[in-house]
C-alpha cells in the first residue's frame, strides 16, 4: 500500500471508452501516480473494458480525425497496449472490471488479462469515497 506518514494517497480512475487516447490516459496517469507513491484503481467499463480484453487490447482503433495516433505513438517509442498494462501492473496499479459490462458484453474473466478483479460499480465507488482523486476517462 502506498502512504506517507499516516494517509496513504489514493486515486480512482474510471476508464470508459474505447479509443485508443482514452486507452493511453488512464493508463499513462495510472503508473505516474503509482510511481508517485499513490494507491491507484482504474476501474473499466463500457468501450473502456476492451482496453482489459485480452486480444481487443492489440487493435484498439484510434478515434476519429486522429488516424495517425498509433503511427505518432510508435514514433515516439510509446509502448502498446499490453505493455502499458504490464508496466501498471508492475507499478501495482489494480485493474477493476466492470460486472455488469462484462454480462452486457458476454466477457468473461478468462477473456481479460491477468490480475483483474471484477467488481460492480458499488464496490468501487466504496474505494472512490475514500480517494483523494477521482478522474473519469
């Protein structure tokens, strides 16, 4: 757990669209503020829970007017998808997946990658309350 004295910094992010910006954002967020000694839970739903989705996460299409951003990403030597997630769960952000997008999508667990808790919206919204920060992505 992160903490400095007596609190512990804690941030909730939601990540709830499909496109590859708002794949990049909650991600890219996530890690800093873990690297910065800060709790982090990113819980997805929706278009976001394909960011999870084992092998959605490799084409998640850039959004409209922004073709170029994967080409722009690879450039810069961004890391994809997967590797983004890897390099979150290195830094020991949580990933929490939407239940009830998961039945709307027929996912199940074994389509998502490891280490994915899956939870109702209740549940997070309990760590929420308790977080400093709160971002919706």
């Amino acid at each position: 757990m992160a903490g400095n004295g007596d609190s512990k910094k804690m941030m909730a992010i939601i990540a709830s669209k499909g496109t590859l910006d708002m794949a990049y954002a909650p991600l890219v967020i996530g890690s800093t503020a873990a690297a910065m000694d800060t709790e982090v839970r990113i819980f997805f739903a929706f278009g976001g829970l394909n960011i999870l989705h084992k092998e959605k996460n490799k084409q998640i299409p850039p959004p409209s007017g922004m073709e170029m951003l994967p080409q722009m990403a690879k450039n810069i030597n961004w890391a994809g998808i997967p590797e983004m997630l890897q390099m979150c769960r290195d830094a020991g952000v949580k990933f929490v997946a939407c239940s009830a997008t998961m039945q709307m999508m027929g996912y199940k667990k074994e389509d998502l990658v490891e280490d994915v808790e899956v939870a109702d919206a209740d549940r997070f919204i309990e760590y929420a309350q308790e977080s400093q920060s709160s971002l919706f992505i």
